[in-house]
C-alpha cells in the first residue's frame, strides 16, 4: 500500500514537471510569434511607405516627361518662349513649371537651355535638357496663309494649321528689285470675318481677344512673316518636254495637258479656265511685276470642273497654280481641284475649292467659301523652282537631357 502511494505521487510529480514544461514552451513560442508578428508589421508599413514614395516619385517624374512635351510643342511655334510664369497643372495634384536660362531668337537655329521642375504634392523631379531649336521659316508648315489684312472666309476646312494676319505691320514682302525682303504691312487694321471654319490643327493670330474658329485651336503670337521669294522667269525658257507656252490666251477650255501649263500675260487681262485639266500645274506670268500689293494685274476666271496639278509630267512635281499677280474668281457652279504649291495675289468670291498642298494668299481674301485645304509636307520641303522660303520647315529637337540638382540656378 505504502509503495503504490509513492508511486502515484511520483507520477503526479512527473505530470506537474511535463506540465510546466509546455507551459514555458507555450510562453516562448507566444512571444516568439508576437515578435515576428510586430517585425512582419513593420516590415509591411515599411513596404508600404516606401511603395508610396517610388509611387510619388514615378508621378513627379512623369509630370516633368509631361512639361518637356509641352516646352516642344511652345518652342515650336515661339522659339523665344521663356517658359510658364506659373504651374501648370496637370491633374492628381501634380504640376510643372519649364524654366529657361537664354532668350532664343527668332530666326538664327539654336539652343534653348531647359530646366522642368515637376511636383506632386510630396516629391520634386528636375529634368534638365538643351532642345535645338530650328525657327525656319513659319508659312512652311501652315495649310493656308493670307498676307493681307482682309479677310472673309465661310464654310472652310482646314487640315493643318493655318495663320491670319490680324494685326498690323508684320509681313516682309519680297523685292524683286532689291533681291531682299521689306517692311511691308499690311498697315491698315485688319478687317477679318471667318464663319463656319474647321481647323484640324491651329489658327495663328496676333489679336489675343479675337476668335474666330467654329472648332479648333487657337494661338496667339507675334512673330513677323516672309512672303516667299519668287521669280518665274525660268519658265519662260522654251522646253516642249515639259511645258508649253501660251501668250496671252483668253481661255483654256476643255483641254487635258500632263505638261506645266505657262501662261503669259499683260496688266488687265482675264484667263478662263473652263473645264481645264492641267495636270502639270499652272504658272500665270505677267512682266514687270514688281509689288504685289499695288493689287491684282490680272484676273483668273473659273467655270464648270478645273483640275490643276495632280500630275508628274510638267516641270516640277508640286506646282499648283502659281500666280502671285493674279485674282482668283469663280462663278457659283465652277468647282476646282488644286495640288501642290499654291500662291495667289488675291481671291474674289471663290467658292468650291479643294487644294492639296499649301495656299498662300498675298492681299484681300474675299468670300472663300466651302472651301477645303489639306497640308502636305513633301510640298513644303520641296517647293517649286523660282519659289524660295525665308527659311527651313520649324523643328525642334532635344539634344541632351538628364535629371538636374538646380542645374541651371533657377528658382522654382
């Protein structure tokens, strides 16, 4: 009996030691856990933290990719632009500011010294980049060109850009006499009525509380403008390849011609193009052309379908209808397709015409209507002989570009 109670009292022993055992062992895992529990915490907030800040700065630094687009697209148009006097904001509480260290110029190729500083409410990003910046000449890349300072457009479609000199005194004209530019105008106020025009690209304009479009974008600036050189003389140089020769015609009517069309003719007198394909384009000569804002030597009369240009037999792929002494008109039913280079004195109720390449009109642009004209770009690099731009088409170009510490000495 004595030795079965101490045997029971050794188990009892034994289970409260095994007991005590899993206890402590119970407590250790707990902390254990508690502590991985705390560290994994942290180690989550930590993540989260830092996930936040690459978030914050992934954003910061797609604001400033974001402000050099917009310092390309500004340059392009106003190679003396000095940048945003004030944020501009971009959405989600980012925004930009582009800061420039030179005053550029408006016509000599160079350097534009660019700093973006870029925020999102919680991180800063500075890009520095030096864009090369070509101002060419601006009528070069434009749809249509009106030099003059009246102007009255209805129902056109403009796909392109496009320029109206709404302010006074800022086209150079061409002297033939003087082999140069001069100061020409126009220097009366403008008088400018557009209604139902489209632009697929930008209007261009001097009057900043001025609109005009029926749909799309409008810009103000202040760069002066070159009517291009021109000299036809060349043409009159006889090549029965490649052109034919009229001497004061009263109408071209009914014919199909792949050769450059050359018209001369004298101050006063009147073409009819009466269903007239002339695929090779159209040169309307008149001697002794000297300034072109005397207003028009000689009228062009359209009637019924005329097709001009469009071809690749005449003297140079891009010739439309060149003829810078010349008023254009048509009768209500006339309807006429133009291709290539175009380049008028002036236009008197036009209606119907559909040119492929560039316009540019030189004096009063009256009653244009549903009218439609689309940019090429092969027309404005390769002009036709006897036409010379002021300069090269605008372009801009980023030369080099890195993420900055105040590198310029800018204040943001």
């Amino acid at each position: 009996m004595q030795d079965t109670n101490m045997r029971l009292r050794g188990a009892f022993r034994a289970t409260t030691r095994r007991r005590g055992s899993v206890l402590l062992l119970a407590l250790f895992f707990g902390s254990l856990l508690a502590l991985l529990a705390g560290s994994f915490g942290e180690s989550v907030r930590a993540q989260v933290q830092n996930a936040r800040e690459v978030n914050a700065s992934l954003e910061s630094e797609l604001a400033a990719q974001s402000g050099l687009e917009f310092a390309l697209r500004r340059l392009l148009w106003d190679p003396t632009w000095q940048g945003t006097l004030d944020p501009v904001q971009i959405g989600n509480g980012a925004s930009f500011r582009v800061l420039r260290s030179d005053p550029g110029d408006d016509y000599a190729i160079h350097t534009a010294q660019l700093e973006i500083v870029a925020n999102d409410g919680t991180s800063e990003y500075r890009l520095a980049t030096a864009v090369e910046v070509t101002p060419g000449d601006p009528l070069r890349n434009k749809a249509i060109t009106a030099l003059g300072n009246k102007v009255r457009y209805h129902n056109l479609d403009v796909h392109g850009d496009m320029i109206l000199v709404d302010a006074r005194d800022k086209v150079w004209d061409w002297s033939p006499a003087l082999q140069d530019w001069v100061p020409a105008g126009p220097h009366l106020p403008a008088k400018s009525q557009l209604s139902s025009v489209d632009v697929v690209g930008t209007l261009y304009k001097y009057q900043e509380n001025s609109s005009y479009l029926h749909s799309g974008q409008e810009r103000t600036w202040s760069r002066d403008l070159r009517m291009p050189a021109w000299s036809l003389d060349a043409y009159l140089v006889p090549d029965p390849s490649d052109r034919k020769i009229y001497h004061r015609p009263a109408e071209l009517s009914g014919i199909t011609l792949n050769k450059t069309a050359v018209v001369i003719l004298e101050p006063g007198d009147n073409l009819v193009l009466d269903d007239a394909r002339l695929l090779g384009g159209l040169i309307v000569h008149v001697p002794a052309l000297a300034d072109l804002r005397l207003g028009p030597a000689v009228t062009i009369t359209l009637k019924n379908s005329n097709e001009i240009g469009t071809g690749v037999h005449g003297i140079h792929p891009n010739i439309g209808l060149i003829a810078p002494g010349a008023m254009l008109q048509g009768n209500t039913g006339a309807t006429t397709k133009m291709d290539g280079f175009t380049f008028l004195g002036s236009t008197n109720t036009t209606v119907h015409l559909d040119v492929d390449g560039m316009l540019i009109l030189v004096n009063e642009v009256k009653n244009l209507n549903d009218a439609e004209i689309t940019f090429d770009k092969k027309v404005a690099e390769n002009p036709p002989m006897g036409i010379t731009f002021s300069g090269p088409i605008p372009a801009v170009d980023v030369a080099t570009m890195h993420e900055s510490y105040g590198d310029l000495n800018l204040d943001y």
